[in-house]
C-alpha cells in the first residue's frame, strides 16, 4: 500500500491568506526532508527554490520555442564572447594568434 501525505501549503501576501492541499508520496516527502536536513533548509524553502528554478527554465525555454531544437540545445554552450565581439571574430582572430605563434 502507498502512502500518501497531504500537505497544507499557506501563502501569506500582503495580509492575505492564500491555502493549497497537496497530496505527496511518503517516500518523496521522506527523501525530500533528507536533502533539507542535508542542505541546512527547511522544506519550504526548499520547494520554494525548486519552484523557482522550474518557472525560471520554463520562461527561458518559452524565450527559444522559435529556435529549432538542435540550436536550442546548444545554447549556453562554449564560453561567453565579449560584449563587442558578437559574432565572434575577435575571439577567433585571437585563437588564431595563439595557435600560429
């Protein structure tokens, strides 16, 4: 049998209580106060940092829909071009330089 634990999530924003039940496997709940414990956080910020990164990537990612799949898998790839050098010819002019030295 599975257990499950229902989980009563409070918001509070400016003086106004916002409530949301969520239902969570017991092991994952169990594993998931492991790695607060481990990390020196509470739960609730941990979930807080999850969602955060998770409705940050989602932003991105709806940033490159337009993009094909191949080149947004690529991106972030490499390391950063100067601000001035936007199609990377200066980057290369000095690899070049290095490399026939």
């Amino acid at each position: 049998m599975q257990h499950i634990y229902n989980i009563v999530i409070v918001a509070i924003i400016n003086n106004n209580d916002m409530e949301s039940t969520i239902k969570i496997n017991k092991n994952i709940f169990d594993e998931s106060m492991a790695i607060a414990k481990q990390k020196g956080v509470d739960l609730s910020n941990l979930v807080e940092s999850y969602l955060s990164n998770l409705i940050r990537r989602n932003k991105d990612k709806s940033k490159n829909e337009d993009l094909p799949e191949v080149i947004s898998s690529l991106l972030g790839a490499g390391e950063p071009l100067d601000g001035d050098d936007i199609n990377g010819r200066k980057a290369y002019s000095k690899y070049l330089t290095e490399k026939y030295k």
